[in-house]
C-alpha cells in the first residue's frame, strides 16, 4: 500500500520526461557547429578540455559508487582495517594523475592563449576587410573606413576573407559575440579593442550581445552574412548609393536608446566617425595647451637655441 502511493502518477513522470526534452530541442549548439577557423579551434579546446574534466569526474563518481557497494554494511567479505591510515600506492596515484592533468593544462592555456589571441591577426593571402564597430543602446553599428559605408544590425563579410574589427562602445558596455565564427570580446565607452574573425563559407550566423547592459539587451542581435567576394562587392555597391548618410547629426539621432530597429544601410560615412566615439569622454585640451603643443610643434630661433 505504502509503495504503491508512493509512486508518481504516469502523467507526470511523461511530463518530467518530456520537458527537458523540449527545452533540449531549441538549443543549437552553435558553439559546437563552428563556419570559422577560430570557431573551430575553440570547439576542440572546448572538447579537449571536456575530456579532461571526464578523466578526472568519471573515476571519482565510479570508485565512489564502489566503495559504497563494496563496504556496505551487509558485506561481511569486506576488509575491515580501522587502524588503516596510508598507502603508498594509493598517494601516488593521487598526486601523480592530478599533477600530470595540471601540466597538460598549463602546455594547452599557454599555447591557446597565444593562438587564440582576439588581437592576433590571421594568416592569409587574401587582403582583410576592416570593420569598426560601436555597440549603441540597444543596437549595433558596422563602418566600412574603406568603403565609406555604414550599416545597422547588419553585418556583411565576404567569405574566406579575414576580417579585422576595431570595436568601442558608446556608452554602456557590451560584448561582440558571433558564436559560429569564434571569440567574443568586450566593446567598451572610451576604449577600443580588436577582434579577428573568419568564415570559411557563405552564410547567416547569428550575432548577439553576450553582456547585459540594460532593458534592450534581449534584443541587441544582428546577422553577419557572409557572402562571395562578388556579392561582397555588389552590396557595397548598393550601400553607397543609399539614400541615408551617416553625418555627426545623423549619428547623433542613431545613438538615441532604442529596441528592435530595422536594418539600415548608410553612406558617405564621416571618416573620423569611429574616432570621434572613442574619444568623446577625452577631456578637451585647453587652449594655453594647444598654444604650447603648437610652439613644440613649430619652435622659435630662440628656443631652438635654448
């Protein structure tokens, strides 16, 4: 009687079977489907790193069950040794495979950690396309310097073809993320940082930010289309005959909080833009020090004499 209202109704055992289940098949794994090289290195760092943690997890959890089954009360085979307190081939095996695991990770952190640098440029023949990127509230902003193009909440990159972003924040923090293509990095008010990224085919991966920054954070995604090299060029066409420009004013507008915004394209795109965003919360140089920068600049007879 007290087994039988112990057990759960079949309902709900389906139910607490089923619900995982669906929360399960929304996940993609992106981080496990990489397009890019530096994605791909990440997964099997990922993965290396899993079968370490297992090497040491699996073990454990396996002798723990053991000595459970084995030192049971009921087991009257067992060794019974209460004065037991050291075995030589026991601390070996316990010092010996953790201090081998610590060495393999140092090797890996060090060697990823200079690999995986977001600041180290990628190897290839082909010329990189740059990108400075200036996360808003709640949006992001893509310039081509090369281009004179802007785009918002649209990322276009040529595939096959490295490509070097600069990127600065203009206000709260925020962090570039493109799951399927590799590193994030963080893209800060005041500051600019560098990221490196590739993909190796054409493609819409989703692009997000992976920091919470305030109430439009949810919605502060993007898609990076990777292109050809021919659609690559067709859309720059296209972008420079955009009716919008992005001038001061126009960026002024823009960088105003808002959530959901269209994809936009822009041209004639002020070519100190970018420059002007991280540099906004520099204090402004007095004018007694521009006379003395100008001075250095352009020495008189007598100072050079001095």
């Amino acid at each position: 009687m007290g087994a039988t209202s112990a057990r759960l109704p079949r309902w709900l055992v389906r139910l607490l079977c089923t619900v995982p289940a669906g929360l399960l098949a929304g996940c993609h794994l992106a981080l496990f489907d990489p397009k890019g090289d530096i994605g791909v290195q990440e997964r099997h760092l990922i993965l290396l790193s899993l079968v370490l943690m297992l090497m040491v997890v699996v073990p454990v959890i396996a002798l723990t069950l053991f000595f459970f089954w084995r030192y049971r009360a009921s087991n009257t085979k067992a060794t019974y040794a209460p004065t037991w307190a050291h075995s030589t081939k026991i601390e070996i095996v316990v010092w010996a495979i953790p201090c081998v695991i610590v060495a393999f990770l140092a090797v890996l952190i060090w060697r990823s950690t200079h690999v995986l640098d977001p600041y180290r440029p990628l190897a290839s023949d082909v010329p990189p396309v740059r990108v400075e990127v200036v996360a808003l509230n709640w949006k992001w902003l893509f310039i081509y310097p090369d281009y004179g193009v802007a785009s918002v909440n649209q990322l276009v990159i040529p595939a096959n073809t490295p490509v070097d972003f600069v990127l600065t924040a203009d206000s709260l923090m925020n962090s570039f993320f493109i799951p399927r293509l590799g590193s994030q990095i963080y893209a800060m008010a005041g500051m600019q940082t560098q990221l490196h990224l590739i993909a190796d085919a054409p493609g819409v991966y989703a692009g997000m930010s992976s920091a919470y920054s305030g109430e439009g954070f949810s919605d502060m995604r993007f898609n990076a289309i990777a292109t050809t090299g021919i659609g690559f060029r067709q859309w720059i066409q296209r972008a420079r005959g955009a009716p919008a420009k992005l001038t001061r004013d126009a960026y002024r507008a823009l960088s105003q909080p808002s959530t959901n915004p269209p994809a936009m394209v822009y041209a004639d795109v002020d070519r100190n833009l970018f420059q002007s965003v991280v540099n906004q919360y520099m204090p402004k140089p007095k004018a007694e020090d521009m006379s003395a920068m100008a001075s250095m600049a352009h020495p008189t007879p007598k100072q050079v004499k001095e």
